[in-house]
C-alpha cells in the first residue's frame, strides 16, 4: 500500500472511533470492520488527537449530508468516488449508481470485508494505478450522460498543481456535465494551523503539495463555478460541539482557521 493509500487507515480509524462514540457525528458503522493490524498501527499515532481528528469526522459528515440531499432529488444519480479509501456511504445512503476508484491494495481490501454484493445500491468498485495514468480509461466504465456527482475527499492536497490540472481535465472532458464536490485547504491554514498533524502524516510518507494562496480559484479557471459558498469544516465542528470555540473568536482572530480548510460545490457543464 503507498503512502497516501495508507491514510486511509488515518481516515478510518477516526470515523471508527467515531463511531463507538455516544455523540457520534457521522456514524460510521462499518469503519472499524476495516481496522486490520495493519490498519491500526498506522492509526496508532494519530488516535489520541481527539481535537484534531474532530475535523476528519466533521468533514466525513459535510460530505454525507451533500450526497444525501443530491439523493434525496435523484435516486438514480450515479456518484464517483475518486481515492474513495474506506469509505461506506453507498452502504449507509439510499439510492444512487456507485463507483469507486482506488488503489488495487484498497479495493482489494475493501472487496474482502465488505463486498458489493451486499451492497443496497448498485455499486462497482474499479481498481486503478494513478501514479501509471489508468484512471481516464477507467472513468470510461461510467456513463458520460447521466446526472453525475464525483467526489474526491481527502485527495487534493496530496497532488501538484500540474496533476490537479490534469485530474480537472480529464473529469471535464468524459463528463462535459457534472457537479464535484471536494476539500480544499489553503496556504494559510496550512501553515499556521496543521503543526504536529502535518508531521504525523509525513511520517506515513505523504505530503501535502497543492495548498494555493486561493486554491479554488485553480478550478474556476478551468471553467468550474461555485453555485454556493464553501462550508467551513472547522466552524461546522464548532456547531457539532466537537471543539468550543466562541462564535465571535471564529468571526475575528480565528478567520484563518474557520475559513483556510473548507468543502467545496463545483459545477461544470457543457
């Protein structure tokens, strides 16, 4: 498994512990399924950050709520999930046309403890090498006409500008119509806010290298725009009561920190 594959165990063992929590936020039962012995001695360094996970999981339900409003208006709406992980939503939401792009080391891990067959939804899982450029082709298996959500969560800031360029492209030129929904981080967050975490992932073997001054606005040159504002991940932790930071603090001397890492609604159409 690579670096960057490897935080999905990071991921994971947040929602998992999440999960077993009586205030859980975004419930996500079949996480700990995927915590193999391998799995949690990655997690084992980051599971005392109860603070700074609380981001990961609040991000996590961001993303679910957005999917399950889009649901809620077409049942047939079919989702791509890029650098998917281990993530469950097309167990825990109803409706949809799911596919799942990975690493083969992921999917395979995925198909072995939870596999599609017991899927509710209809759900195929595609493995692909991104570092060999096999993704175009295998977006190809999706239909380019229907309506189509791609998702890509916890992915962006591990790419250079050059391959979010290319990774724009691609998605704009099989689906001419679509609408994406990702995290972004800027320079400043980065900077002042990621401290010991950064260093923990680091220490996986990743690190973050797209983290722009203003880093939508690489999408709304490529012909993206923005139907609504982004959702701060740290001011909806706030409201969850994950962290308590007065409203005021986020208002004033917190604004790099409530708006430097957000959730972003693209939309691109033909």
């Amino acid at each position: 498994m690579n670096p960057i594959s490897k935080t999905a165990f990071f991921c994971c063992g947040i929602r998992a512990d999440d999960a077993r929590s009586p205030a859980s936020i975004c419930s996500d039962i079949y996480a700990e399924d995927f915590m193999t012995g391998e799995g949690m001695a990655v997690y084992a360094p980051f599971s005392g950050s109860t603070r700074r996970n609380a981001s990961n999981v609040v991000r996590a339900r961001i993303f679910y709520d957005e999917m399950a409003r889009r649901l809620k208006a077409n049942k047939d709406l079919q989702i791509i999930n890029i650098g998917t992980g281990f993530d469950s939503r097309a167990y825990r939401l109803a409706g949809g046309r799911w596919f799942e792009f990975d690493e083969a080391a992921i999917i395979e891990h995925k198909n072995t403890i939870l596999a599609t067959e017991s899927c509710p939804n209809v759900l195929r899982r595609i493995a692909v090498d991104f570092s060999a450029g096999e993704l175009p082709a295998a977006l190809r298996e999706c239909d380019p006409t229907a309506e189509t959500l791609i998702v890509i969560e916890g992915v962006f800031m591990y790419l250079d500008k050059t391959q979010v360029h290319q990774l724009l492209t691609t998605l704009s030129d099989i689906f001419p119509d679509h609408t994406l929904i990702c995290d972004l981080m800027d320079r400043v967050f980065f900077d002042r806010h990621m401290g010991k975490l950064y260093e923990q992932i680091r220490a996986l073997g990743s690190e973050f290298k797209f983290v722009e001054q203003r880093p939508e606005e690489t999408f709304v040159h490529l012909g993206y725009r923005q139907p609504r504002p982004p959702v701060s991940i740290v001011d909806r932790a706030r409201e969850f009561k994950a962290f308590r930071i007065p409203a005021v603090a986020m208002r004033t001397a917190l604004r790099t920190l409530r708006d430097g890492y957000r959730v972003h609604t693209f939309e691109r159409s033909s």
